[in-house]
C-alpha cells in the first residue's frame, strides 16, 4: 500500500501512526470503505456460486452490512434459508426461513439449521462462524475477514482495495479537473482541524483561489460545504488519506498540526511534492516539561513529539504559528534547518461579524467559548479549564455564566461534564451548550456582555508559563466576532497587553474575580464595545489575508526538502 511504501525510510515515524491511529480513527468513520469492500468480496462470490448452479445459501454478518447487501439485491437469484445476523460482539440471532428472529445464546444452538440445509455460507463476521461449519460439510464456505484499516488489509481483499483506492483517486481527479488549474488550489487537511479553515478558504475563495477540505474523520463535520469548492472524506482510511495528499500537484497543502499527532504531519509531509505548509497550535514544547508530557500522556510521548515536531521544522516548506509574535524564535532556536515561518492568528472575518448590544445591562451574561476539562482530571495540568469553581463564583455574585463547548466534545458532554449539567439544571443563571461552528457561535455569543478568558490557577499548576505568555487563543478572536468586550486573565502576557492597548476589554487578576460584578458596574461597556468595533475592522481576516498568499505562493525550498 501507498503509506507501507511511503514510510519504509521512516520506520520510526510509521511505527507511532501504527499505534495512535487505533486511538483516533473511529470504526464508523471507515463503514463506508469497509462496507464497499464486503460488497465487492460478497459479489464475486455469489457470481461464482450462481455459475455454480448453487441456490440454498446462509448469510452471516451485521444486520447493517446484510440490509445493505439485501438493498444492493445481491441475493435476488439465491433461496436464504435463513440469516445469522451478529451484534458487535458477535452474538448471533438467527432470522428462519419465516424471517423472525430467534434468539440464540451461543453458537453451539445452530444445530437447528444443519448445513445439510444449505450449500453455501457468506460470512463476514469471523466470530460467529458456527463449529459444525467447515469447508469439508459445505460445499462453498466463504469467509470475509476483519479489514483492519489501514495497516491490516487482509490478502483476500487486497485486490479489491487497490480497486478501490484507484477508483477513489480516479474519481478525484475528475472532479478537480471541474475545478480548474490545480496549481491555484489549497489543500486544507489534518487528522483534526480547528474551524479557522472555514474562515481561511471564505476569503481565499474571493481571492481567485480554489479551497478542498479534507476529513479524516466524520467529526469534522463542521467544515461546511458552502465553504468549500470540495469537500473530501477519507473515511477513516489514513492511506486513502495520504494517497489524496500525494497524487495532485497542489498550489499548496496547508496542514493543521495537533498535539501528540505531529507524527501524522510529518507523514504527510514526506508523501507530497506540493508546497507542505505545517500549522501549529498547541505545541508539547510551550506546554510541559517532558516529564509532566509523559505524565499525562504517556512514557515516551515526549520524546516522540519532539522528534516529529523537529522532523516537520526541517522538512516543511513554511511554518505558522497561532503564538504572539516572538514564540517562533523561541521554538525554532535549537533546529540545525530554519525553515521559513509566520505567525498568523485566527483572525475575525467580516462575514460573521455580530454588532447588536445586548438587550439589558444586568445580569451581566459572561461566555466561554472552547474546550473544557472534566472534573476528575488531574489538577496540575488541567486546573485552568476545569470551570466549576468559576461558575460557582460568578453565579455567586447574581451575574450568568455561559459555556459553550468545543463542538469535538458536544457528544460527550453528558457522559464527562455531568456535574456541568447538575449546576445548570439548578442554577437559572449557569448554562452550558452543545458546540458549533464560528459562524453560528457569533450569533449566539451575540446577546453575551463579556467573552471570558478568566482561569482560577490551581497552586500547583504545572503549564509552562512560556504557553501563557505568548497564546494567542481562537476564542480570543471568536469574541471579538460576536462584538463582545474580553475578561481576560493578567497571566496571559501577550493577549493582555494587546487588551489594554486597544481598550477592547479588562484583564483581571486572580484575586479580582470574587468581586468582579462590582469591578464590572464601574465599567464603560458601551465604550469597550466601540472599541471593540474598531479593532475587529482593523484587524480582520481580509485585510491580514495577504500575510499567508505569501505563504502559500512561496517557491519550493529544495533545500529544505
């Protein structure tokens, strides 16, 4: 397969994306692949049974991969005397020749359906091949194994998926013809991406360039069509993944980076002849001590981070930054190869600006926009964003507290934030939502008075403090959107001072935040969101666009490569 080939001088590199893919691609997301596959292995065999003159055949497997097969009439010349659909686990059910489903509690119960009363089995779930099944009692037993993408394509359907894949790229290929000159054409991809691209690609797109988003996974469904000129879903398939990133010469492939995930960047780096532009956020270096990395995450993830990360400074075209100005030095100081970088922010789009002011002054509504902690997470490196306390504290003081999740956690957010949904349920002033998209995150951060970037530091909060000096945060510019003033944390250096100097907010130390309704009452909110108004006309997208055409329309760096 493509990555096998690609990562053969890369073995270390091949040996993390082995591992972590197990982590980050959802079986889900690969239905649409594996079920293709299943179709393609059941319709040959069933044209070989048919040849074959055989007509009395059992059917084991999912009820969804046998409906589909059912819908696709692959059995319409064949009698079923009856099917054995399986659960996840592969307990079977077996559905008689009166299609009603009888129950069974292990396979040893399949006596009552003796092979004498068919010739031919297709199965595709290995788990609940019944014992007295065999090749010697039946004529024609046809086993589908597991398709473990992408790194355990079984033999049998191998064939069928380089059919596939070439048949996905061949597709591809027409539908970029549609769009033009492919050197004109961004690439936005990542195994998971911040929804900054959408906002990227809305002025690109008014700039003359063509924009494809590529998923990985379904949970970036946020990447709206209207977006985009073309919208690619991998399906879960990291080799389909990285085959899309080789096989066309694009103007340029903008990769958003991911902590702990650098590996797969790196990758993606190596499998692509177009201009590799590598977008860091969060970053291991800002963030931990190696020993506190590894902590968290892992023995050895440090390590394995480090060496990804520095793989991608020395094998990418251009490096951005969503750190404040001076980060990129910072990180880039110990690389024997500079690339060239920029530092390029989230910055506000027109489009979604908000300006209507809230219709009443009090209570003041406070909003956090972004990724939460659970409660039981450990203080130290998550104490920050674990904002029960905060909520407690401004509900305290009669004013409300908002908080809308990070839309990658909104299915979880009954599961893990359960103590979230207690308060809310019995504190009228505290809510917490679903996440969304930026454009209808601005609408509804639209009634808020305030975006929040206060954080309540626990005593022994292990952060490095270089992170908090030079973030430059999404939601920092998500509020600025929506018209909202900022309550920001003084630990933040660099947000901090741009707050002050442009007047478009408050910075409030820890000790403020008890009594931060009074502080509030003594502010000029009308005239926080003038100034507000002004900077996001200054400072928004379309006007710092060009920063990044720059970018992207940079030469190939042999040298670098």
């Amino acid at each position: 397969m493509f990555l096998e080939k690609l990562c053969k001088k890369h073995p270390d590199l091949y040996s993390i994306i082995e591992q972590r893919a197990k982590n980050i691609i959802s079986s889900k997301a690969q239905e649409p692949v594996v079920e293709r596959l299943n179709l393609t292995s059941a319709r040959k065999f069933l044209t070989t049974m048919s040849k074959k003159k055989i007509s009395r055949l059992a059917i084991v497997g999912s009820p969804t991969i046998i409906e589909v097969m059912f819908r696709a009439e692959l059995f319409s010349s064949f009698d079923v005397p009856f099917i054995v659909a399986t659960n996840g686990d592969g307990v079977p059910s077996i559905f008689g020749k009166t299609w009603e489903m009888i129950p069974v509690r292990s396979p040893e119960n399949f006596s009552k359906f003796p092979e004498t009363e068919i010739d031919a089995a297709l199965v595709l779930d290995t788990k609940a091949v019944p014992p007295t099944w065999s090749k010697e009692k039946l004529a024609y037993l046809n086993i589908i194994p597991p398709c473990g993408l992408p790194f355990s394509v079984p033999d049998s359907l191998k064939e069928n998926y380089e059919q596939f894949t070439q048949a996905f790229i061949q597709d591809l290929q027409v539908r970029l013809h549609r769009l033009g000159r492919s050197e004109n054409i961004i690439l936005f991809t990542g195994i998971y991406t911040y929804f900054n691209f959408n906002r990227l690609s809305i002025v690109l797109r008014k700039h003359g360039y063509k924009t494809i988003f590529m998923s990985l996974n379904p949970s970036n469904q946020f990447h709206k069509k209207k977006h985009y000129d073309l919208i690619i879903h991998a399906n879960g398939d990291l080799n389909l993944f990285y085959m899309v990133i080789n096989a066309f010469p694009f103007l340029a492939v903008h990769y958003q980076g991911w902590l702990n995930l650098h590996a797969f960047a790196a990758v993606a780096s190596l499998s692509t002849t177009s201009k590799f532009i590598i977008e860091f956020n969060d970053m291991a270096h800002m963030l931990f001590s190696p020993e506190e990395h590894d902590c968290i995450f892992g023995n050895g993830i440090a390590t394995e981070e480090n060496r990804a990360t520095t793989f991608l400074f020395e094998h990418s075209d251009h490096v951005v930054f969503n750190y404040a100005q001076g980060s990129g030095e910072k990180l880039l100081c110990n690389c024997t190869i500079t690339p060239p970088y920029e530092h390029f922010h989230s910055y506000p789009l027109p489009e979604f600006f908000k300006s209507e002011p809230p219709e009443s002054s009090a209570p003041y509504r406070i909003a956090f926009a972004g990724t939460l902690s659970p409660s039981y997470f450990p203080d130290p490196p998550f104490g920050d964003v674990k904002l029960m306390d905060l909520a407690h504290t401004l509900t305290d003081q009669g004013m409300e507290f908002h908080i809308f999740l990070n839309p990658y956690q909104a299915n979880q957010a009954q599961g893990i934030f359960w103590d979230y949904q207690y308060f809310a349920a019995r504190t009228p002033g505290f809510k917490i939502y679903s996440g969304c998209g930026p454009e209808e995150l601005s609408q509804k951060l639209a009634s808020m008075h305030f975006g929040s970037m206060l954080y309540q530091f626990p005593p022994n909060f292990s952060i490095n403090p270089e992170h908090l000096t030079y973030i430059m945060p999404t939601k920092f510019f998500s509020y600025v959107e929506a018209g909202l003033p900022v309550l920001v944390s003084d630990r933040f250096t660099a947000l901090a001072a741009l707050v002050k100097e442009h007047g478009i907010g408050l910075v409030i130390s820890q000790n403020e935040i008890p009594v931060l309704s009074t502080k509030l009452t003594q502010t000029d909110h009308k005239a926080l969101r003038n100034n507000v108004i002004v900077f996001r006309k200054e400072f928004n997208l379309h006007r710092l666009i060009q920063k990044l055409e720059k970018v992207y329309g940079f030469m190939k760096l042999d040298s670098i490569k």
